[in-house]
C-alpha cells in the first residue's frame, strides 16, 4: 500500500494528515483504519502541512467607515451565497511580492472568487476577484441576500469596491483591521493557501507563475480538497448535495 499512499498524497499537495488520507484512501477504494494509514504514512515519512502566521497585507483607509459588523465572529450560514468573506495575502516573487486575493462562500468553502496581481491596487486585485465571484456564481442578477464580510482595509473601503457591492445588492460587512477573529475563515483560507501551495518555494518566479499555480490549487480546493467542516465532502460536493435537497437549479457558466 505505501506505493498508493505516495501516490494519494502526493495528488493532494502533499498536506494530508492521517485523517484526511483515511478519507481520501478509503474514496479510492482502500478500506483500512485511520491507524494503519497513520502508520503507513509515518513509514513513508509523509505528515499534513502546517499553517504559519499570516502577514498583514491591508492597512485601514483614511475615509470613515460606518458600515456595519453583520456577522460578529459568526461564521456560519444556511445556505450557499448566504455569507462571502474576502482578504488578501502575499507572495515572494523575484519582482518582490505579488498579491492574492479570495471570495470565499462560508456554506461550501468554495472559493468562489480570485485574483492575482503585482499590486494591491483595488481595482487590479480584490474588485476583480469580486467581479469573478459575482459572475461565478450568478450573484449578480440577484442574491437572495448575500452578506460579503471583509476587514477595514483600504481596499474594501474604496469607492470603487464598494459601488459594485451596491449595484449587485450585496450588503457589505465589516470587522476591524487587523484582527484575525473578526475574518477568521478567510484568513484559514489565506492560511491553507500559503502552507498547501506557495510555501513551496520560498520564492517564485513571477507572478504569472503564481496565478497559474493559484488557478491549479483553487481547482483542487473547489473539487477534490476534503475539508472537516463539511464532514470531509468537497466544497463541489456541498453545494450540489444542497442543490438537490432545495431543488435549485444549477448556475450556468
């Protein structure tokens, strides 16, 4: 079996912990116990990736902010598009740093928005990840009231982004700037990100590199990915199991 667990673990980014390999193992037809998978990874020298700290990546805009906190560390929902959080974090490129940008559905742990850019610069990077989560997803024509979470950084403060919040009925949610437990989940996802992918490499190549990489994870994020929260289903997985439940037509892209 070491050959398969090589194999399985690798597919995954190589960040798999003995839970996660029991699933993913036993989706792939292997039906051992959780402990023989965690010897046979111990044999491998195989273990999950761990999570470091997160840099801070946005500072407060200068213009007063009275939007409110809709969700006060409660980052739950009962529904797909109930709930978006949205942050930002860094990656090394030999340019210096280029910049990531994630629209995250809190029902699924879908990604359901992204953007790479060379700068942090609203328009060039979480607009465009909003506008990609909007289309995405079908938000635009009508959200049954979505809530978009996010900290006070200039960024989501700025005219821009918060007009396209306004013209796709969205209502905007704000935590304080630099507090981790007020945008927790998207700062996980920002986390999960830098320990599953970019933390790869120490530096990359460019930020071209980093968005092909970045497309290639969110794939396997959306897709294949098991996550905890959703009793180790994918985010794909979640939102169709709902679908069928409520009998909602599926978007069309």
């Amino acid at each position: 079996m070491l050959p398969e667990v090589h194999r399985i673990h690798a597919q995954n980014y190589g960040v798999y912990g003995a839970r996660k390999m029991h699933q993913a193992m036993r989706r792939a037809g292997w039906n051992k116990g959780r402990d023989q998978i965690a010897r046979l990874m111990k044999t491998a020298g195989l273990h999950e990736v761990r999570r470091g700290r997160k840099p801070v990546t946005t500072r407060a805009g200068a213009a007063p902010d009275t939007r409110p906190d809709l969700v006060e560390r409660r980052f739950v929902a009962q529904r797909p598009h109930q709930l978006w959080v949205a942050d930002i974090t860094y990656v090394r490129s030999l340019g210096g740093f280029c910049y990531t940008a994630f629209v995250t559905d809190v029902f699924t742990r879908k990604i359901v928005g992204w953007a790479v850019s060379a700068s942090l610069h609203t328009v060039g990077l979480p607009l465009l990840a909003l506008e990609y989560a909007l289309l995405n997803t079908g938000a635009s024509r009508g959200n049954r009231g979505l809530i978009h979470h996010s900290d006070r950084g200039s960024q989501y403060v700025s005219l821009a982004y918060s007009d396209a919040l306004i013209t796709a009925r969205v209502s905007a949610s704000v935590g304080t700037v630099e507090d981790s437990y007020d945008n927790a989940l998207a700062e996980t996802v920002n986390g999960l990100y830098k320990a599953e992918l970019t933390h790869a490499k120490r530096v990359w190549e460019s930020t071209e590199a980093v968005e092909l990489a970045t497309m290639s994870w969110v794939h396997w994020w959306n897709t294949t990915r098991l996550h905890e929260a959703l009793g180790y289903a994918t985010p794909v997985e979640a939102e169709t199991a709902y679908n069928l439940n409520h009998d909602v037509a599926p978007v069309a892209l």
